[in-house]
C-alpha cells in the first residue's frame, strides 16, 4: 500500500492545490459507487475512501505549506487584505487575479471580495469552495454559517416577518382571494350589514311616531 498521499490520489508532488481537489473528488466518485456492493467488493471500497481521505488531507497540508514557503501563502493576501480595509474590492479583486494558486485561501478572500460588493450567492459559493478544500477550517466554517444567515435575513418579509410572497401564494380561499383581502372584505360585508339593520329598526321606529336616526 503507498504510503505517498500524492500517488494515492493520482498526482505529482507539485500539484496545485486544486489539482488535488480535483484528483480526489473524482477518485471518492468511482469508489462510492462500489461502496455497497455486497461482500468484498464494498468493504475495499470503504477502506480505499478513508486511504483516499487521510491522503487528501495529507497532500493538501504539504502543498499549503509549500505555497507559503515560495512565496504564494498568507503574505500573498497582504495587498487584498489591505483593499479590503480600504473597502475598495476592485483593487483586491486585481491583487487576487495575479495570484495563481487557487488555494482554500484564495476562495475565502475571493469569497470577502464578493461580499464587499453584496454579491452575497457569489461570496457563498466562493467559501463552499474553501470549504470543501480545507473541511476542518473552523474560520471558513464560521464564516459560511454567518454569511447563510446573512441571506436568510436580507429576504423580503411583511409586517407579520412571512415572506410576502409565499404568503400571499399559500394564503388563498376558493374564491381567489388572499386571506388578508378576504379579511378586509368581510370587516366591509360586516359594516353594510350593520347599516341595513339600522336603516330598517329607523323605518319601524318612523312607522311608530318615532325617529331613530335624527339625520334621515
């Protein structure tokens, strides 16, 4: 069994980052197909997926730590970081496009880029990505969390905080009418009955001698 995290996935030792992510995806798809096929069969597929991830990880640690030592690591992101304070992602998004290891890194700050610029699905997918590439980040993971709630929250809500347009959809009697349009309605019905009901008791009382609505 080869011990090199490298040969397991299929790649050279100087792989990219996202190479390797690609070489593992691919390989944990042909092996989950196999993995519950019955006797043997299943049981080699199992063991060649936790081989195949204990090797991702690996892989992905040594070219992490490659990159920074050739000068494509964290002091890459200083000139994005520094646009960002800046809030001017057009410059950090410049400082990204020059660098060329798409590594876990790069997503999350292609991700903060987005994000600056309110492309809030964009940024989402961007740090999926990192995620995806680095699964025990925990600020990636935080990162995602708050960012889902983020567009959870900035959806459109009425005064009773539904969404208004599944309400309305979801809300609907037989005879077309939202339950809000239903309910304005029958306040309406509800004051023209009121009204007959007086007019009449005042034609009684007129019949009488009487008067019950001085006005007419």
């Amino acid at each position: 069994m080869p011990n090199n995290p490298f040969v397991i996935l299929g790649v050279s030792e100087s792989a990219s980052q996202s190479e390797i992510l690609d070489a593992y995806k691919a390989k944990r798809s042909l092996l989950q197909e196999h993995l519950f096929d019955a006797g043997e069969a299943g049981d080699t597929a199992a063991r060649k997926i936790t081989e195949l991830d204990d090797a991702y990880q690996r892989a992905m640690e040594i070219a992490l730590e490659r990159a920074t030592v050739s000068g494509e690591g964290e002091s890459t992101f200083d000139a994005v970081k520094q646009a960002i304070r800046a809030k001017n992602p057009e410059d950090a998004q410049r400082a990204l496009d020059d660098i060329s290891n798409r590594s876990a890194e790069w997503h999350y700050y292609q991700s903060v880029v987005f994000y600056e610029k309110n492309w809030l699905n964009d940024s989402k997918k961007q740090l999926e990505i990192a995620l995806s590439m680095e699964p025990s980040n925990e600020k990636y993971s935080r990162a995602l969390e708050n960012l889902k709630k983020k567009i959870d929250g900035s959806r459109p809500y009425d005064n009773n905080g539904a969404n208004d347009v599944y309400h309305q959809s979801t809300q609907q009697g037989g005879d077309g009418r939202t339950y809000r349009q239903r309910q304005r309605g029958d306040a309406a019905d509800g004051c023209c009955a009121a009204c007959q009901a007086l007019w009449c008791a005042d034609c009684c009382c007129e019949c009488m001698g009487g008067d019950l609505i001085r006005c007419c």
